[in-house]
C-alpha cells in the first residue's frame, strides 16, 4: 500500500468500482429486459392483429381538419360501412385527399368501433428500444448521481482531516 494514499482516496477507488460494475450490470439487465419487454410488446401486437378489422367505408362529411402530426391522417371523417347486418356511421381518420362519397380504409373492433391498426414490426421495435433504453438511461442516471452524493462525502470527509492535520501542524510550528 502506498503511505500517501488516504482512507478517502480508498473509498473513492472503491466508490468508482462499484459504480462501474453497476452501469455495466444495468447494461446487461437492459438486453434481459429487452427481451422480457419485445415479447409482451409483441404478444399485444398479435392480440390487435387478431381482434382488428381492416375495413372499406364510404366517406359521408368531411369534418374540419386535425392538426398534422407525424403518421396520423389530417382529417377526420364521417364514414358508414356495414358488418353482417348492421349498419355503423363514425367518425374516423382519413386521408387528406378523402372526398364526400369516396371510399376510405378504416379499422374496427369486434364491437364495430373504430380503432388504429395493429402495431407495425418498425412499432413494435421502436417501443421496445424506447422502453429499454429509457429504462437505462434512469438507472445510469441514479447510478451517476450516486457516485456524485459519494464524491461530495468523501470529499467532505477529505476535507475535514486536511483541516485536522493543518491544525496539527500549526500546533507543532507553535511549539517548535
């Protein structure tokens, strides 16, 4: 052991260690945890495959245009369509080039209501990777600030004794 080398120092060394082993422990717990999350992601997946209609309506009014986002239709629509022997009339997103009297693709529930469409695999793997990597990017995080609470102690402790041993020291000039 190095004479020079403090208690502090020490506890700092085993500080960074152990937050290391941590990070790369939440690493591989996140690829575990990616699988855990992409099977239940994809077991909804296949639940909306199975229980969504992709359907034909008829536009019946165009109602006033939604804000664009990303992937959504700029419109919403009154359409009617028939399943067995009941008649539906709802509103639904539509394309933006959508027309009084066109025809648009809609997806329904068993219950006639309408619905998005089942999750795409690029959604499905989006979710998960989000999910995942979210759920590392916290746990870095209290990783991260747990060392920073372990520095700022340590280095209070540090400091501490260098005042003890300036105080020591000043007490032997005096007497020297």
């Amino acid at each position: 052991r190095n004479p020079l080398r403090r208690p502090t120092d020490r506890m700092e060394a085993i500080a960074l260690r152990v937050a290391i082993g941590l990070a790369f422990a939440v690493i591989v717990l996140g690829g575990l945890a990616g699988h855990v999350v992409r099977e239940s992601v994809e077991t909804s997946a296949e639940d909306q495959a199975e229980t969504r209609t992709r359907t034909v309506a008829t536009v019946v009014d165009i109602s006033i245009p939604l804000t664009p986002t990303l992937g959504m239709p700029p419109v919403q629509a009154l359409v009617t369509w028939t399943t067995g022997d009941v008649d539906h009339v709802q509103l639904a997103p539509a394309p933006a080039a959508a027309r009084r009297g066109g025809e648009v693709i809609i997806w329904t529930t068993a219950d006639g209501q309408v619905t998005s469409p089942p999750m795409s695999r690029s959604k499905i793997t989006a979710t998960v990777v989000a999910s995942v990597l979210t759920g590392q990017i916290v746990a870095l995080g209290l990783i991260a600030a747990a060392v920073l609470g372990a520095r700022w102690a340590i280095d209070r402790r540090r400091y501490r004794a260098w005042d003890e041993e300036w105080l020591y020291a000043n007490r032997l000039g005096e007497l020297g």
